[in-house]
C-alpha cells in the first residue's frame, strides 16, 4: 500500500516537471516567433517608405546627383506671348518693380496691399519714353492717380499702356507710331511716388492682362 502511494506521487511530480518544461518551451518559441515578425515588419516598413524628392536627388556619398535639363516658364500662357518682332524698353533705365501675376504686394505710397499689374521701369525727370513696338495710339488719358497714360496698340493683339508720362505728349490718338519713336516724356505717378520717377507699363492680350516682360519677349 506505502509503495504504490509512493508510485503516485512520482508519477505525479513527473507529469508536472513535464508540463513546467511544454510550458516553457511555448513560451520560448512564441516570444522567439514575435521578435522575428517584429524584425520582418520593420525591415518591410524601411523598403516601403516613400522616399521624397530631396532624398531621391542624393547618392550614397552624400553629394545631391546634378540634372541634366532644367525647366523654365513664364507667368504668361504660350498663347497669350505675340512676339510680334524685337521690343526694345520704354526707357534707358531698369526695372524697379516687377509684375505681381494676381499675387498683393505692398504699396509704399498708398500704405495697403494691392496687385502690381504692370512692370516698373526707372526713368529721370523729363526722359523721353520710347514706343516699345510700331503700333497706333488707340487712347490717351488723364488721371489723378496714374497721371498721364497713353495706350499704344501694337501686332498679336497687344495693347501697351504707359503711365506716368507728363501732359506734353508727343502723339494724338490714332497717330501710328515707329519703334524707338518718342511718345512723350517722364513725368509723376502719383499712386507710386515713392518709387521716384519712373513709367508703369501694362500689357493686355485678346484683352487678358500679360506679363510685360513676357508679353514683349524682354525676360
């Protein structure tokens, strides 16, 4: 009877040595299996990240790769660019103010933010202001903010306005008018005084605002 009381309690302690050591053995292969799909999934996730521009521009040493062509374009949709013949400045000097394409832009004259739909060239007192293109003057008018404007219509259905001239224009409307003619001379504008003395020159096409510089093919 001691003996196989005995044999049962061995046979016990057996069966629960077995069971400690399934157990840890499960144990063992599921954390071993979870680091591995931890690894996996990590390695996955870095070959499957996007990759932006700038790090697509760079090579393993570093040194950003050097294009071979380089894109350029205009404010001005192709079919609005006459390129009507070669145009020259309406004056000597450069331009102060670029076109604005739709964006505000401060005005230090007028202290608020507003749309530049022109192009600002410098010019002294008294310059003379040049016919950009052959064309025929279409309108001339006084304003008390833009002075004096003439408005001068040339090839491709382009209409250039000068503003800022003085009253003692050189032309009438419905004058035609050569390249390099003097239309009038350089006065005052007054909503751009503090600019100084300067000629405000727009440009239409098909009666779409253009970039000037565009338009007259000056970039």
């Amino acid at each position: 009877m001691k003996k196989m009381s005995q044999t049962r309690v061995y046979y016990t302690v057996l069966t629960v040595c077995l069971l400690l050591v399934v157990g840890v053995s499960a144990a063992i292969y599921n954390y071993t299996a979870h680091q591995n799909n931890k690894v996996e999934n990590q390695s996955t996730a870095s070959q499957t990240q996007p990759v932006s521009d700038e790090q697509a521009n760079v090579t393993a040493t570093g040194i950003p790769k050097t294009t071979e062509s380089t894109t350029v374009t205009t404010t001005t949709p192709p079919e609005l660019l006459p390129y009507e013949g070669e145009f020259i400045t309406p004056t000597k000097g450069k331009v102060i103010k670029d076109y604005s394409n739709g964006e505000m832009v401060k005005s230090e004259t007028m202290s608020d933010w507003r749309v530049h739909n022109g192009v600002d060239f410098s010019a002294s007192e008294g310059e003379q202001v040049l016919a950009v293109q052959n064309g025929t003057v279409t309108a001339i008018d006084k304003d008390a903010l833009w002075g004096v404007s003439i408005e001068l219509t040339c090839p491709g259905n382009l209409k250039v306005k000068y503003s800022g001239l003085q009253d003692n224009v050189n032309v009438k409307k419905g004058d035609t008018v050569t390249k390099g003619d003097v239309i009038g001379v350089a006065g005052t504008l007054p909503i751009e005084t503090a600019e100084g003395v300067h000629i405000h020159l727009e440009t239409t096409v098909n009666g779409k605002i253009v970039n000037p510089l565009d338009a007259m093919n000056l970039m």
